[in-house]
C-alpha cells in the first residue's frame, strides 16, 4: 500500500486552504458552537448553495438552542423548507433542547457528549468537536474519503465505508490541535471542490506531486459502477410534496388538498402520508384535517391517527 508522509500532506494543504477555502459563513471565527452545529445538520446530503440562505435565516431567528427549543415545531418545520430530510430539523430542535437544559445553552466540545445528545452521530460530532472548538479527530465525509482513497491508497473511489476510514485520515493529522483542526477542514474543501467524483481538477491540486494516484497513473476504478440517487417518481418525492401543502398553509389543510398533491399512484401517496404521521411530521386532527406538529391542537387519541374520521 503506497502512504504519503502525513506531515507532507498536511503541509502542502494548509497553506493551500488559507488562500483558497470558500468564505462559508459557518466558519466565521464569531460564530459559535451552536451556529456549526446547525449548518453541519443542514448541509448532510444537501449542497451548500441551498444550505446557506437557510442557515443564516435559522441564526437570525433562533440564535441559541434555547430559542429553536421554545420555537413551535411547525415554524421550525417552515423554516426548514426544502432542504430535504425534514426528521433533520425534529432532531436538531430535540437536540437543541438537550443543550439548552443540561449543557448551560452551549453546544459541548467533547465528541462523547456530543454524541449522547439526540440524532447526532459520529461525523456530526467530530465535525463540530474539530470545526467549531478546533479539536483534533478526524472528519470523514464522502469527500474526505475520496481524497483519501486517491492521495493515500492510490484508487480513483473510496468504494463502501471502511473501518481504516478514521485510522487512516487520522494519520494525516499533525498532532497540534489547531493544525489539525484545519487540516480536517482543508481535506473536505480539496475533496468538495478538487478532487471531485467526476472531472477532478488535478492541475489545481496542493498535494498533486505527492498524490498516489497521480503517481499510479489515474487508474480507473475497477469495483461496481456508482449508481446516482434517482427523484423523481420517489418516495422522497411524494414525502415533500405533501409537506410543501403544509408548509404553505397557514393552519391545517383537509384531506383533499393532500390528495391533489399528488395524483399519480394514490397507494404511493397513502404511504408517504402514514410515513410523515409515524416521523412525527404530520398529525392528524380529530376533524380529519392534516396539520404541522402543533399547529392544530391536540390530535385525537382516541382512534388511530392514520385513519379518517367518519
């Protein structure tokens, strides 16, 4: 297995990144904790263009985990629009919630801590650990394994998620916390704007004379062949069609105006409904109407929420 000398790597990118990381609002010196850990829940699967007008609406109204967690959930479920993945937002503001009542309003610094508080995982916490308070653990996303995979190893693809993924990305680290921190940052930037998937940038490269892959001569990959994530026609789809009708209505909406959502396969819609009712997205009111969390009074409990009233 060919390695690259871990201080080369991490010294090539440092320097690189200082002049060429995108100016992302979350990496402002001035914001906190929390505001990291926001935008981290925000960008999962979601590209930083759409995540950044959000992110900054989110920070204005909702400063402190405190304030998202007295926030009503159908605002926050609004406020979320259409990033996709809206059990996101329940978590962040269950999160949120944890942090305000057991952790003084601030958002902890230890990976462990972080861990325990409600739908974060392990990415998101050393994510916030390294970013927001400059600790020194590893930071694997996509990208980073792909920067690793080619730099280190010498494959064009990391292919699936590896157990050397955080040995081998924490050995890239220098052992000052600072560095480290932003070499964490810098590994996702190059593999985010670089070194992407298709049509890598390789003349731009910082760690290019070093790389393994360059020196195997670019070999392609040689494992399955990646299957892009299809839309439309999806679950996914449907899911945010339904939710948009929410988001857009002032309080609960009748049955039909869900129905008319989407009028392509009423089984798939049925589905996607009971599956935005048992995720705590939808209630159903005792009058048959659909409403936000909260944003209708309290649901009838005394039959099963998935069924219409008579």
């Amino acid at each position: 297995m060919t390695r690259t000398p871990d201080t080369t790597l991490a010294d090539r990118l440092l320097p690189w990144f200082a002049e060429h990381a995108r100016d992302l609002p979350w990496r402002h010196p001035d914001v906190t904790g929390w505001g990291v850990l926001v935008s981290e829940i925000m960008l999962q699967q979601t590209p930083v263009a759409r995540v950044e007008p959000i992110w900054h609406v989110w920070m204005t109204r909702w400063p402190r985990p405190s304030d998202l967690a007295a926030a009503p959930t159908a605002e926050v479920l609004r406020a979320w629009g259409r990033l996709g993945y809206p059990r996101r937002a329940l978590r962040l503001q269950q999160a949120a919630g944890v942090v305000a009542a057991e952790h003084g309003d601030v958002v902890p610094a230890d990976v462990e801590v972080l861990l325990a508080l409600p739908g974060i995982g392990a990415y998101t916490a050393r994510a916030v650990a390294a970013f927001a308070y400059g600790r020194r653990c590893p930071v694997v996303d996509t990208n980073v394994r792909r920067v690793v995979a080619r730099a280190v190893h010498g494959r064009a693809e990391a292919g699936d998620a590896a157990a050397r993924d955080l040995p081998d990305t924490e050995a890239l680290l220098p052992h000052d916390e600072a560095a480290a921190a932003r070499t964490s940052a810098a590994l996702m930037e190059l593999g985010a704007t670089v070194c992407v998937a298709r049509g890598p940038r390789c003349a731009d490269c910082p760690v290019l004379e070093v790389c393994a892959w360059q020196r195997a001569g670019r070999p392609a990959h040689d494992g399955p062949p990646r299957r892009g994530q299809r839309w439309a026609g999806t679950d996914r789809q449907v899911r945010g069609r339904l939710l948009d009708v929410l988001r857009s209505a002032p309080g609960p909406v009748e049955a039909p105006a869900l129905e008319a959502a989407w009028l392509t396969d009423p089984a798939q819609r049925g589905r996607c409904l009971d599956s935005l009712l048992v995720d705590g997205l939808l209630e159903q009111l005792a009058d048959g109407r659909f409403a936000l969390p909260g944003d209708g009074g309290t649901p009838d409990d005394s039959r099963d929420a998935h069924e219409p009233s008579s």
